[in-house]
C-alpha cells in the first residue's frame, strides 16, 4: 500500500480495503481488464508491479492473465465476495443463467453506447433489486437491457410483468429466443428513446432499471422515460447507473449534483438505496490484449520505478479507452434507486435541439468526438 502510494499520489481510492479486494482477485487469476475495483488504471498498474518485482505475480502473456503465485497463503475474505458468493450459490436455474450469458454474448455498438456488465455485476444488481422487493410480483420495465438483466430477474425473481425496449433489434431477439425456450414471458418492444415511450407503456410499471449512456444527457433522458412508464400515486421505484469518479468529459463534481438535483427537485424521486462500486462492465478482448502488451513490455524494466515511468509514459496512448477515460477507475459506477410516487418525467417530449443545449448529447461518444474536434 505504502510503496503505491508513494508512486500514485492522487487516488482516493486506493483504499487497503481495495487492495485486498484486488489480491483477492488476483488469487484466482484475471486478465488486467476483469480487475474490479475502484482504484485508478494506474493505481492497479503501479500495484502490479509491485507484486511482480517481489516475485508475487504470474503473468502469463498467451493466456493474458496475472495471478498471485499458489504458494501465496490467504485467509482475508472480502465483503464483496461473500456478497456475491451467496448469491451464486443459491442460484437456482444456474443452467439457464448461463445459457442467457452465451447468448448476450453478440458484440457491442460503440454507436448505442453498449457496454455490458459481467455476470458478478447482474447478480449484485439483481440481488439489490429483490432486497427492496422491486422484482417479486412486480411490473417491471428495462429501458434498454444489452446486461439480459429482464432475463436475469425473470430466471431468479418472479415478476408479473416485464417488458423490454431497446433500439438494438439483435437484442430483443436475444432476449425474445430466451423467453420463449424457458417461458418466461418478456415483451420486447423496438423503440428510439429520443422519442417519447409507446402510450401503451406509460403510467403502468412499479419498477424501471436503465443503464444508460454515461453522461448528463443521456442519463437524464433514460431516466425520464423510466419515469414516464411508472404508475402514479404509488411508490414506485428506478434503478440507474452514474460514475463516481471524476472524469472530465463526462462527469465531474457539479455534474453528478445537478444530476441528483435534477432528478429530486424537478422529478420528485427520493434517492433510497445506492450500491458502490457495484458494476463492472465487460473490458472488450483488444483492450485487454492492449494492457497485456503494456505490463510485458514494462516488466521488462529493472526497478519498480523505472517500470511506473513507463507505464505512466505509455498508458494513455496504449488504447482508446484509456486515451478516452484517463481516469476512469476499473469499476466505476453506482447503482442508485429513486423512490417515486408522483414521477414527473424532466424530459417529457423528443430529446430536441433545446434539451441538447441544456443537458448536453446523449452519448458520451458524441461529447468526445466534438472534443476532440475542438482540440485539432
Ligand atoms: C446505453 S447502453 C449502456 C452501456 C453502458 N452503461 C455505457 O455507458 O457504456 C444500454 C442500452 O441502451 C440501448 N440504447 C442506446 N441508445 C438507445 C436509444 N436511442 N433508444 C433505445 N435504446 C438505446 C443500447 O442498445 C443498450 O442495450
């Protein structure tokens, strides 16, 4: 801890509870990009190398793993994993799970913002979900679902309805093929969320769940048309993702509390329930490959030191997502339930010119690519 510290001055959260959290990990084995925890890409990097100039790390390049060595003696249990052990564990239609896994498993649109969260994430959000009662005898709606979470809450909760929307028709088939073969019964339904939601889903769902685009924009629109489907005069409630880091493009400081203004004071939701550190999206392999070359190429380096000079030098122009997000930390998002019970949708019409003005694009690509045009 003492010896990352001195290298990364500024991580917050380079906490010793994520530093056994991160050794737990490695004793099962991960590739860089499967790292969960809430300290930086460079905090986790620097802790690396530290573990490999001690001799405690196996990196093995063909595989693209890193792993403590087996002779390393460990007894510290996290908290994590026991929360996402008892879950697993008492899994019931584990086949099924899988097999919906196999068949999300059909390649992102960087277009749609698409990034899943693996299997640990759905079980914790599903877990959070059913701990508030959200799920059981529940009239649910997922506003866009690439996680499968409609099939996740469906195989292990028993809720009365559940319906999809999404853009991505490659998904609604996914999901459709799944509720069909274990009868599940979720309605999938092709819409652009710019546009206002269907007639026939507004003012009928207890709970919506949406992980939207990672910016103002988009999350206050997902959010809004959540809103929108939910019944009024009830409690009713709705799951949404926001980063808790700052990330200059997308979210700093003043963003998340004119998010969580908004989201109070003009939508009438109550935050109740928040889940740290809880999503962690699946790296794609190229990016993972990336970060593998980098660690091989950096070991190579004969002192610690050296080796984070290196890596400090070459990270950021190592990959697009870094270059992107050079603060992002591995596994950055909250889970956050609002409470509503007469929800005021803050977008109410399309997502026009003026919204755009005010809350900014939707997709954090498109904040990035006008950046970057700006930079040149
Ligand atoms: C926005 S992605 C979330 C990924 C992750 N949170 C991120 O920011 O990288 C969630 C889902 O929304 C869907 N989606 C994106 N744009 C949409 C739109 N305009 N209308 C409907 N669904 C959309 C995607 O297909 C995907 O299944």
């Amino acid at each position: 801890m003492g010896v990352c510290r001195s290298l990364v001055a500024n991580d917050p959260n380079l906490t010793v509870y994520e530093a056994l959290r991160l050794l737990r990990i490695l004793k099962d084995g991960t590739t860089i990009g499967g790292i969960a925890c809430k300290m930086k890409v460079l905090s986790v990097m620097a802790a690396l190398g530290f573990l490999y100039y001690r001799g405690l790390l196996e990196v093995d390049g063909e595989r693209l793993t890193v792993r403590l060595p087996s002779k390393v003696e460990w007894n510290v249990k996290s908290l994590v994993e026991l929360e996402v052990r008892g879950a697993v564990y008492a899994l019931p239609n584990a086949e099924m799970f899988e097999d919906a896994l196999r068949k999300r498993d059909m390649g992102i649109i960087y277009e749609f913002s698409q990034l899943p969260i693996n299997r640990d994430s759905l079980m914790r959000k599903f877990a959070f979900m059913q701990s508030f009662q959200d799920v059981d005898g529940k009239e649910m709606i997922f506003v866009g679902d690439d996680d499968f979470l409609s099939v996740t809450c469906s195989l292990l909760g028993r809720p009365k309805r559940v319906v999809v929307v999404d853009l991505d028709e490659r998904l609604l088939e996914g999901i459709g093929e799944l509720s069909k073969k274990y009868g599940l019964d979720i309605e999938t339904f092709k819409h652009n969320l710019v546009h206002p939601l269907p007639e026939e889903l507004q003012g009928s769902f207890d709970t919506f769940c949406t992980d939207s685009p990672h910016c103002l924009g988009g999350i206050l629109l997902f959010v809004s048309r959540g809103a929108s489907a939910l019944k009024q005069g009830t409690e009713t409630a709705g799951y949404f993702v926001f980063q808790t880091v700052n990330e200059p493009l997308l979210m700093e400081f003043e963003t998340r509390q004119k998010l969580l203004r908004l989201i109070t004071n003009e939508m009438n939701g109550v935050i109740q329930g928040m889940l740290p550190a809880s999503i962690k999206y699946i790296t794609p392999r190229n990016e993972d490959e990336k970060l593998m070359a980098l660690l091989l190429e950096a070991t190579k380096m004969q002192s610690l030191e050296e080796y984070y000079r290196y890596v400090k030098k070459v990270l950021k122009p190592s990959s697009k997502f870094i270059e992107f997000y050079p603060e992002f930390s591995m596994e950055a998002s909250m889970i956050t339930r609002v409470v509503f019970r007469d929800p005021k949708p803050l977008i109410e019409g399309e997502y026009d010119k003026e919204a755009e003005r005010r809350y900014g694009p939707i997709y954090s690509w498109t904040i990035i690519e006008r950046y970057t045009a700006r930079e040149k």
